[in-house]
C-alpha cells in the first residue's frame, strides 16, 4: 500500500510539471483515439459507449486541475493570512488561465495603443539583439490579415446556400465577422507591443522582451553560457535532463535557434503568457543574429 500510495504521489507531482499545452493535447490525441476506436467497433457497443469517448479526455483534464490542489490549497491559505478576499476565487482558478486573461487585456490595450498612436516605451540603454528582420513573424501577419479579409465575402457567398433560415444565417454571420474582428485586433495589438522587436543587453543584465507574450530581466551572473541550437528544443531538453516546466521558449513565432543555459538556483523571473515563471534552467530564443549575443555574451564578465 506504501508503494502505491509513492507511486501515486510521484506521478501526481509529474502531471502538475507538465505544461497544460501539452495535456490539452494529449485530451486531443485521447479524443481523436477514442474516435478511431469508437469506428471498429460494433454499431450497438460503440453507441453505449458514446458518452464514454466524449468524457475520457475531459478527465484527463480533470486530472490535470486536481493535481494542482495542494498550490491551490496554499494560495487560499495565503489570501487568508493576508485577509486580500479578492484573490480567493482566483485561488482555485489555474494560474495559466489567469494568465491567457491578463495576457488578453494586454492585446487589447496594445491595440487601443495603436489605434491612438501613443507613443512606445522607450527600451533601455544598451546592445539589441533584433528577431524581427529574418523571422516569420511578418508573414504571418501578411497571411493572418489577407485571410481575414478573405473569409468575409467567401462567408457572406456561401452560407446563403448552406443555410436557409434567415436568423441562423445572421448568427453566422456576426460570428464570423466578431471572430475575424477579434483577429484582427489581436494581431494588431501583439504587433504594437512588440514594438521594434529586440532583446536589449545591459551592462549587468539581458533584457528580454517579446511584446506581452514574454518579458523579464536576466542578470549575467545567472547565465552559464548561451549556445547555439541546432536541434529541437525537446530534443534539447531530453539530452540535458531538463524538464519542459523548467524551460521558457522566447520567440514571437519561429523555431529557437539559442538556447541560453541557467545556473542553478537563479533568481530570474519571467513573465510568460501572463504568468511569472521561476526556477527555470533554461531559455530558448529566436534570433535574427544568434551568433551576436553568443559573442557578447562570451565578452561579459559573469
């Protein structure tokens, strides 16, 4: 019982490490599973089954969201030796989804930014490292903006022949044209915030900054090293020991190229989607010149 009960406990702790994108997507593969064995199997069985198939991956999710109890149970004890009562609901809430929302306001206010030409805040004195000039982060926009504005007609063409009731129609329509809207808004705003889009090296510390997304200051003397990567950054990880929980990717939308490696027991705090990150071991980014920061780096007393 002893062992059962260690067992249990150590993979409790291993799926509350695990990156909720990567749970949600095992949830995908159990659903998309589910599906595939729902098609072998006898007509009769598979329909007795049906709810069976829809709630195996929410409980994956399920899982996940209760081993997350004991960090919940310690910020509600934390709010209440504090008496802060507006921070109990958020308690039981993941931080990760607090994060999504906090990064969601951040989109929004960039792009209230733009749209008023405010100006940007200037970046601090020192050598930039930019991820904008041979990234594909400009594509990208190109593609999200000329899509956008191609659905809307294909939209407003073909649901009249799909649909012929008129309200259901128009539901349709106003939903895509929020969805595409919202698209747009998000694209603009993240864009805005990215501003000239660099890393700034200071005389003590490495300025990261990709838009709200990612943001936060490594001083030199937590920094190892900064290498070169030329493999995926799983393969990366898998070939150091390093846990996904432990590591950060940095990058507005293309595959890291550097991977910077952290001294154990660092104070470096990261804020990423809308999340503070600590204890990392290591950051993985996108450079337009990653070969730069290696050399200064490698110049920098640490």
């Amino acid at each position: 019982m002893t062992t059962i009960s260690a067992s249990f406990f150590v993979r409790a702790k291993r799926l509350r490490r695990t990156p909720w994108l990567d749970v949600i997507g095992a949830a995908w593969l159990v659903l998309v599973g589910g599906m595939f064995v729902k098609l072998v199997l006898p007509a009769q069985l598979g329909y007795e089954l049906r709810h069976l198939f829809l709630l195996a991956p929410v409980l994956v999710l399920i899982a996940k969201d209760l081993s997350h109890l004991p960090d919940a149970l310690e910020r509600t004890r934390q709010a209440l030796r504090t008496r802060t009562w507006r921070k109990l609901p958020a308690a039981w809430l993941p931080p990760e989804f607090l994060g999504l929302l906090r990064l969601d306001g951040a989109l929004r206010r960039g792009f209230a930014d733009w749209l008023l030409r405010r100006p940007h805040i200037a970046a601090p004195a020192g050598q930039a490292f930019g991820y904008l000039q041979f990234g594909a982060y400009r594509t990208a926009c190109a593609i999200l903006l000329v899509s956008t504005l191609v659905e809307l007609p294909l939209d407003a063409a073909i649901v009249p022949w799909l649909i012929a009731d008129d309200s259901k129609r128009m539901a349709i329509h106003l939903l895509m044209l929020a969805g595409a809207l919202s698209s747009i808004v998000y694209m603009l705003g993240d864009r805005r915030l990215l501003g000239k889009g660099c890393h700034v090296l200071t005389g003590d510390a490495l300025e990261l900054r990709v838009g709200a997304r990612s943001h936060g200051s490594v001083p030199l003397e937590a920094i190892v090293a900064c290498e070169r990567l030329n493999e995926s950054a799983d393969a990366w990880r898998r070939r150091h020991g390093i846990d996904a929980c432990d590591s950060v990717r940095v990058s507005p939308l293309d595959k890291p190229n550097a991977v910077l490696r952290l001294q154990p027991g660092n104070t470096v705090r990261l804020a990423h989607h809308g999340v503070e990150r600590r204890g990392l071991r290591c950051i993985f980014l996108y450079l337009d010149r990653p070969a730069a920061l290696i050399d200064a780096l490698a110049g920098k007393p640490q």
